[in-house]
C-alpha cells in the first residue's frame, strides 16, 4: 500500500509538490483554507465578466512551468498553452509620460531601445548581461535546484569556489551602477528585485539576473491568465489520482517524539506518514508546529526578528472602453525619483513618490473582459503590514487609488481613466495575512537579504522535526513562480530521498 502524504495549502509550491509526490507513488492530500486552487495565483472576477490574475502575472523562465506536466508524461501544451510577448514590456517615465520605450527580447530591437535611452551606456548595458549571465549559470547549477540540510552542503571548498564568483556581498544598485551610468536606464533594470519583495538597494547583486532573463529568454503569457496554470495543475493532480479538500483550515500539524503524523482540522486529528507544509513558513512555524522542540532555531523570537519582504497594493479596475493606445499586456510607470520610493517602501512611509504596474491581460486574452472593454490589473509595492507607519484603512485605499488614477492620466490614452470604471476592487497587505496566512502582509514571504538567501534561508527538510517539509517562497531557494516550482521540485525530492534511502546527487563539480 503506497505511503500517505498531506500537503497543507494548494498554493504553487503545494500543488507542485502534491503532483511530483502523487506521480512517484504516493497517495497525496491537500487541505487548503479556501475554496480555488493556486494560493496567491488565483482569480478575481468582477461583474459584468472582468476577469483578472489576483497576483503573479509574469510568465519567466518556461520551461520549468513545462517540466512539471512532462514529468508525468504529458504535452504541457494541452494544459498551459502559451504565446511568446514581444515587446515584453513598455516603461514610460514620470517626467517624460509621452515617450514610452518599448523593451523587447529580440537583441536587434532592444539595442536600438537602449541605444535610444543612453548611447553612451548601451557598452555598459552589454557588460552587464555578460556578468550577470555568468552568475545565472552558477546559479541556476550548482545554488538554486539543490537543498542545504547542512552546514556542509554549503561550506565546502568546490561550492564556495562557485558561490565566491556571485560577489554575494555586491548589492544590485552598486552593480547595476557600475556598468550604467543613466537614470532611466538603470532604474528599469535595478526596480526589478522588486519581483521578489526586496528593493535593489539591499539586494544582493545576483538578483539582477531577473531582468536578464526577462531580456535575453523573453517574458510569456498563458491563455486564460496565470490562473490557468493554477487550474492546470489542479487537472493534473486529480488525473494522477490526487484528493484535494477544500474550505479546510489546519489548526496544526500532529507532532509525537518531534515526528510529524499527521494533521488537525475542524478538531478531527488525521493521520499521514508524511506533512509537507506550503502554508507560508514564518506563519506555519509559529502557529502550525506547536511541539517547541520541532521548531528547531526558528522560535517565535527569531520568527519575529526576521527580515520580511514589502506587501502590494493591488487595484483590479473593469473599462468601459479599449485603450487602443497601447496594446501591451505588461506596462510599468517609473516615478523618477525611484530612490525616494524605495526607501519610502522599506521605512514604513505612506508614498509620496511610486512606481507601479499596470497588467492588461485582455491585450493577450481578449476573453479577460467583456468585448470592446479592457481591465487594468493595478500593481504598487507598498511596505507590508506590520513595517507600515500608517493604517490599511479607507483613508489609505483612497488616497493610494487616487494617487495611481492622477499618475495614470498624465499617460496618452488614459487621460480621463478615472471616469471609465465600472467596477472595481482592490486588494491590501491586510488581505494577504488573513487570506493566504502571509506574516506580517509580506506578499513575497522572507526577504532574500543574503543572511537570509541559500543555506541560511528555511530549507525544505524540517531541521527538527522528522517526517515534516517546507515549501514555498519563504523557503530555498526563494520567491517568484519559477522559483517557488524549483522549490517544490527540491521538496519532493528530499521527502522521497528520506523514504526510499536514494540519494540524489548534488555534487559540485
């Protein structure tokens, strides 16, 4: 009879993990809280039929969305089907609304674009890609697939070797900055970390391999949304022979002599060999793992006096029109005082100065919204819940929504936006902590500062608990889509590898 596996949370990394599991033999079951699968990869729709991603809204990296259905065996294409976007994105500048630049994945394109930003800089923004995907290679080798139980796993001579060349103590403004000179310029590569919750100016460098990968790999979009992919794998774990169990809320994962045997929920005790935990990790640790011993060095101290990543302002507006003025699906407004704003974000102020996002899915999937109309999917990186110097209240949504409103108008094509809404929501960091269990509000879990990045950041095998794992972006190796699926990936292979004895092999080379 195949071993029992609970999975807590349905979101990326809990149905990634849940489908690697179920196709390996196990017999998985997920409890998620709410009622949809994906976690923060869900759906808001609105009335009228605006439908529109809740969260992640980028596809980077692809072919790691693939590879989880082809390790079942099937054509990822009749799940996720995708289009390549070119441009990728469009930025437009605060000081300078009316000239845009369209930034493109076709290196022809794109150095007439950087060309036409700062001629002097375009050399600079060469050596740049060249160092950081030298970086990406180490990183995406020999740091990002593989776990760090121990010290060990890290400290020895062939990984720091490579772990040396990432020049980890660099921050991604200072390495930017040295190959970039122009404002705009580096604004639209360094703003970037903010994908991950972490601002460029605390960043270790490496990270500034996100718009690399943007730039030189290109950026996708799925028919029907990211939501799709949420659906997609909630399909391919039911057709694997996958349980899960909606509207359930653990209270607590069931520990006896530091082993985890199961879970409680709705006060019912049920039993498992095995809990693999996607529910945040700061959160689950806390309240999850109630046997103090289990919790290892992650007390509630320590839990407390770690570094949490900015929250996101969101803002879902339905159109009562096409904005034919542009027909990009990714659009981001850069205050140009992106200094200001970010320091802002990580002090606690209310913004007076803010860059933000604006995603039209309908440009790609005209069945995003109702015919002839658009929706704008409004992102803005605000500090999270508990850094925050000021309350999540009505005074804030307004003033907040009206400062995008006022910002958006100074853009062509959108000068009377504030009168073309039909219907709206919106949501805050509030939203993320009671919804999704996110600590503290922070949308992207645990900053990656480097003393919280690789083997220092909470790994996928519980330290001191047996039979429990963590997965997630709070955990190795970090947040974003990709990421958090390479986490599952490494979180399924350690669970087999401490079940069946196989060891898989991570050796440095």
């Amino acid at each position: 009879m195949s071993k029992k596996v609970i999975v807590i949370g349905s979101g990326v990394a809990g149905l990634a993990s849940a489908i690697r599991l179920q196709a390996a033999g196990y017999q998985v079951e997920i409890y998620e809280k709410g009622l949809t699968p994906g976690g923060k990869m869900n759906r808001i729709e609105l009335d009228g039929g605006y439908k529109f991603d809740l969260g992640p809204s980028i596809v980077m990296m692809p072919e790691i969305y693939r590879e989880l259905f082809e390790v079942c065996g099937r054509d990822p294409d009749d799940y996720i089907p995708m289009e390549k976007l070119d441009p990728i994105y469009r930025a437009y500048f605060s000081d300078i609304p009316d000239e845009p630049f369209d930034i493109s994945s076709d290196m022809t394109k794109l150095t007439k674009t950087i060309e036409a930003i700062s001629e002097e800089d375009t050399a600079g923004f060469f050596r740049y890609l060249h160092e950081i995907y030298q970086k990406f290679i180490i990183a995406k080798n020999y740091i990002l697939p593989r776990p760090f139980r121990k010290r060990s796993d890290f400290y020895n001579f062939p990984m720091l070797k490579k772990a040396i060349k990432l020049k980890p103590y660099d921050t991604a403004d200072k390495f930017v900055g040295r190959y970039i000179k122009n404002k705009r310029l580096r604004q639209m590569i360094s703003f970037q970390t903010l994908y991950i919750g972490i601002s460029p100016l605390t960043s270790p460098s490496f990270y500034t391999m996100i718009p690399m990968l943007q730039f030189l790999y290109g950026v996708w979009f799925i028919k029907g949304g990211m939501y799709t992919m949420a659906l997609s794998m909630e399909r391919l774990f039911k057709e694997l022979g996958g349980i899960i169990h909606y509207g359930q809320d653990v209270q607590q994962i069931s520990i006896q002599n530091q082993k985890a045997e199961g879970i409680v929920v709705g006060g019912q005790n049920i039993s498992s060999d095995y809990v693999v935990c996607n529910a945040d990790f700061p959160y689950a640790i806390k309240y999850l793992v109630q046997d103090k011993p289990s919790k290892g060095q992650y007390t509630d101290e320590k839990v407390d006096s770690m570094k949490y990543s900015c929250s996101c302002f969101l803002l879902y507006l339905g159109m009562n029109r096409k904005y034919e003025e542009t027909d990009h699906v990714h659009n981001f407004i850069f205050n140009e005082d992106l200094d200001q704003n970010l320091n802002d974000i990580f002090d606690g102020k209310k913004l007076t100065n803010a860059s933000f996002y604006v995603y039209i899915a309908s440009k790609a999937d005209p069945s995003m919204a109702p015919e002839g109309t658009d929706g704008l999917y409004i992102l803005m990186p605000v500090s999270n819940a508990t850094e925050s110097n000021y309350e999540w209240d009505e005074e804030t949504v307004a003033y907040y929504r009206s400062y995008i409103l006022n910002e958006l108008k100074k853009i062509r094509g959108f000068e009377n936006v504030d009168n073309e809404i039909v219907t709206e929501t919106h949501i805050t960091p509030l939203d993320f902590s009671s919804k999704f269990n996110a600590y503290n509000g922070a949308s992207f879990g645990l900053q990656p500062i480097l003393k919280q990045s690789n083997h220092y950041r909470p790994q996928s095998k519980a330290s001191d608990c047996e039979n429990l794992y963590f997965t997630g972006s709070s955990t190795h190796p970090g947040a974003g889509v990709p990421i958090v699926l390479l986490s599952a990936k490494i979180t399924a292979q350690e669970l087999i590898q401490d079940d069946t004895g196989n060891l898989f092999d991570y050796s440095v080379k």
